[in-house]
C-alpha cells in the first residue's frame, strides 16, 4: 500500500537529514573550546549527504524513492533564488516518489474500468467464410446395398457465409456489482494516497531545503571566523616583532587561521554537497546554480504554530485507509454474493448464406440463469479470506489514527521544545559575541593574553554552530508539523512567514 511506502519515506528523510543528536557542547569541546558559551543540548543534524551513498544507485532507488528525481535537465543562465514555496512545487512536478505514486492512480483507475466494463454489455461482430469437402467414409456415413446407391467417398465442394453482431451482458450479477464497488473505493484510496505523498514530498524537499540553509549559515560564520583569525593573526605578528609577545603566540595565531581557512573549506564542500541532495529530491538539475532565498532565523521563529487542534481528519493516508476499508467491506459483499443466481443475455443477428449476395435472417436470443450448486469449499474459502482482509484493514485504521493524533502531538511538542532552545542558543550567542569583544579590548590594551581572545573566539563559533543548530531543529520540527497535520502546503505560510 502507497501510504505505507510514504511512512517509510519520512522515516528515511528523519534518518539521513536529522541523524542523531549531539551536544553542541561537545562540538564545542571537540573544537576546544569553552564550554561556557553554546552549551545548550540542541540536536545537530549530521549532513544528509554523509552515510546516503550505495554501491548499487538502482538499490537506493528502490529503497526509497522519495529521494529520487526525474529532472526535465533545462538549465537556467545565471543564479536562481528558490524559496521554500518553490523548492517543493518543483518537487511534487519532478520527485520519482510522487511520480510513482500518479501512475498507481493510473493502474487503480484501469482496475476500476475494467470492473464496470464487466457490468455493461459487451457487443462484437464477427463474419465467415467457410469452403468444406467432406468424406463420408471419414464419419461413418454408409447406406445400404439393398437401396441400390452407391455414395460418392466425398460430398464435393461446398461453401457457407455468414455476418453475424453478437451482444451479450449480465442482467443480475450481485458479484460483479460488489467487485466494482470494491474497485471504485480503491480508486479514491489511490487518489487520497497520492495526495498524502505530496505531503511526503514536502517534508522532504523542506528538511534537505533547511539543511540548505544551515549550511550557508555555517558557511558564513566560518568565513567570520576566517576573517577574525587572520586579524588576531596579524595583531599578534605585530607584537611579537615588537617584542611583545611570545613566539608561541604567532605560531598559534597562525595555526588558527589555517584551521579557519579548512573550517572554510570544509563548510563549502559541504554546502554544495547539500545543494546536490536536495537537487536530487526536487528535481533541479545538477549543473544548475541556485541559492536560498532567505535564512529563515529567529525573526521568523517566533511565528505562531497552525491553531489546527489534533484532529486527523486532514491526514489524506488516514482517509485514504478508511475507503480501503469500506473496499474490504464491499470484498466480503462480493465474495458472499457468489452463492446468488446471476442472470445473464446474449443475443445474435445478422445474415447467412451460400454468399452475401443470397442471405437470409438469421439471428439467435439467448438467456441464462446460474446458481452454484456445489463448489468445494471455493466460495467459502473465498468468504473467509475477505472477511480477514477486512478485520486487517480495520485494525490498521484503528493504529493509523492512534499513530496520526501520535504524529501531532510529538512534532507539537518539538516545536516548543526548539522553540525554547533556540531562544537560549540566540542568548548564548549575544553573550559569546560580547565576550569575545571584552577580550579584544583586553587584548589590545595588554591586559591579556592572546589565549584568552582565541579561547573566546572559539566559543563564540560553538555559540553560533549550536545557533545554526537550534533552527535546523526548529525548521524541520516546524516541517514535521505541517506534515503530521496534513495539507502541508496549507500550513507553510502559518509556520515560515512569507519567505
């Protein structure tokens, strides 16, 4: 079932894009950094670049389809600017999960046709020519000495025509009644699934767009960084040929502003290999330049959550379970049904002779009645496999509905719960930034050391990576949201503002 498709769907995206979380703390110890600053347990997501690569690319394919496209290839001249809105329209147009999806609708629909042809009349026509000689000796045919004739071995050649229209069509047939019934309800479970994977669909263009973004965030702090290493480099440069400082001292400086250049380095290799991720979720094409049209940072972080309460009936895969329910329902309906009589006509016209020019009426009516009499065990076995089909279908819609009303209270308390961290992390950062400007002054007027700046330095980039962090978190709980409620689209102008 699609809908099933689609759940493992966002949990493939919640695996490669969230990954586990660490402590920025931690980061920030990795880096060596203080701990005072940016130590607040923020989830930060690991690239979803990093562990997605498969030996066999038609495995990963399959695996997962949602993290596939087939990309028309057009290439724009210059740098586009995508938003949110854009990056998922071209998503739900060019994702091969979606796609995938669409043509099952397709396959459903023929399903469904081919269930109300059985119910209608089916007219054919059909004409022939035959030319025979038959041998009498061949079928037995022998008369008598006494009657004084001798029959010839063959008949001689001889010909019959005939042009014939043929209608035939059942009149009562409860069975395929029920049948087209069941078809025409998994048609529109079909139909609702597909509209479910277009929620998957933004949940997963939006979750690789937000790393996108917090890539370039990172990629804009490190050249900060970058910038302010090579400043203290040259400050400190400056007092050790004055004399001033240690040697030990420039020879830090410098090794910090190399580890800022790969710091550099790094967070653009890393951003490009973003930028391919999420290519190949939307659709765009690899050669094609893009950037995201805005950071989406704490101004709009205080956006207001969908007033949406928890209730499910938004979700198009819980509606789309409770018509493959009713189809169930419609099974068992048919399967009892094969105990009925079934009625049925048919009926012939048209013309026969030596040859068209002599033709003469020919025509036949013919009506039926069948009643199954005794038939091994078929129909009963057929019963009992419907009605488990249908207590099946009812619990999954029993645990889908507990999983939905699940989903929203969950992704309801992660928003507050980054709502909260980022708040903290934005502080942490203010407070990191102020930091690290009192030790400059100290620095410059000979109070301190060239330690102290560097170790302020670094925690204020944990302070800002943890930052980053906390709205990666935020934006794709805020992401999570729209999706457990359904109708994600509807909700992105509530969650992300404008942009």
């Amino acid at each position: 079932m699609k809908r099933h498709v689609a759940g493992l769907a966002v949990l493939a995206m919640q695996v490669i894009i969230a990954g586990p979380p660490v402590a920025s703390a931690q980061v920030a110890n990795q880096q060596g950094a203080s701990p005072s600053f940016g130590s607040i347990n923020t989830p930060r997501p690991i690239n979803p670049a990093t562990d997605s690569t498969n030996p066999s690319a038609r495995a990963t394919q399959s695996l997962n389809p949602y993290l596939g496209s087939a990309s028309d290839g057009k290439v724009v001249n210059g740098v586009l600017t995508l938003s949110l809105a854009d990056a998922i329209a071209r998503g739900e147009k060019y994702n091969l999960g979606l796609i995938d999806d669409q043509q099952t609708d397709a396959r459903t629909r023929a399903q469904r046709e081919h269930a109300l042809a059985a119910l209608l009349p089916q007219i054919s026509a059909r004409a022939e020519q035959d030319f025979e000689q038959l041998s009498f000796q061949q079928i037995g045919i022998k008369l008598p000495k006494s009657a004084g004739i001798v029959l010839p071995p063959t008949s001689g050649a001889f010909g019959y025509s005939e042009a014939r229209i043929q209608a035939e069509s059942p009149v009562v047939n409860f069975r395929l009644l029920d049948k087209y019934k069941q078809q025409k309800k998994l048609e529109q479970a079909s139909l609702l699934s597909t509209t479910d994977a277009r929620d998957v669909v933004a949940f997963a263009v939006g979750a690789a767009y937000f790393q996108v973004v917090a890539s370039q965030a990172r990629l804009v702090a490190a050249q900060t960084a970058e910038t302010a290493a090579a400043e203290l480099n040259r400050q400190v440069e400056d007092q050790f040929k004055s004399e001033v400082s240690p040697e030990i001292d420039a020879l830090k400086a410098r090794v910090e502003l190399s580890t800022a250049k790969q710091r550099v380095v790094n967070a653009t290799n890393d951003l490009e290999k973003d930028k391919l991720t999420l290519d190949r979720v939307a659709g765009i094409p690899l050669e094609q330049q893009w950037k995201p049209s805005g950071l989406y940072d704490a101004t709009v972080s205080t956006t207001p959550e969908p007033a949406s309460s928890t209730t499910t009936q938004s979700r198009s895969d819980l509606a789309s379970l409770k018509q493959e329910v009713s189809a169930a329902e419609f099974g068992v309906r048919s399967a009892h049904a094969e105990r009925l009589p079934e009625i049925s006509f048919a009926g012939t016209y048209g013309g026969g002779g030596q040859n068209p020019a002599n033709y003469n009426q020919v025509y036949s009516v013919q009506g039926s009645i069948s009643v199954s009499i005794f038939t091994s065990g078929r129909i009963r076995s057929d019963v009992h496999e419907a009605e488990a089909n249908l207590i099946q279908r009812r619990a999954e819609y029993l645990d889908l509905q507990g999983r939905v009303d699940y989903d929203i209270r969950t992704a309801r308390l992660d928003v507050h719960a980054s709502t909260s961290a980022v708040k903290v992390a934005l502080d942490n950062r203010k407070l990191a930034n102020k930091a690290l400007e009192q030790s400059e002054d100290r620095f410059k007027n000979g109070v301190t050391n060239y330690l102290e700046v560097l170790q302020a330095q670094q925690a204020q980039e944990a302070a800002n990576d943890n930052y980053v962090a906390s709205m990666f978190s935020l934006n794709v709980a805020k992401m999570a949201l729209a999706r457990a409620l359904g109708s994600a689209e509807s909700h992105l102008g509530e969650l992300f503002g404008s942009n």
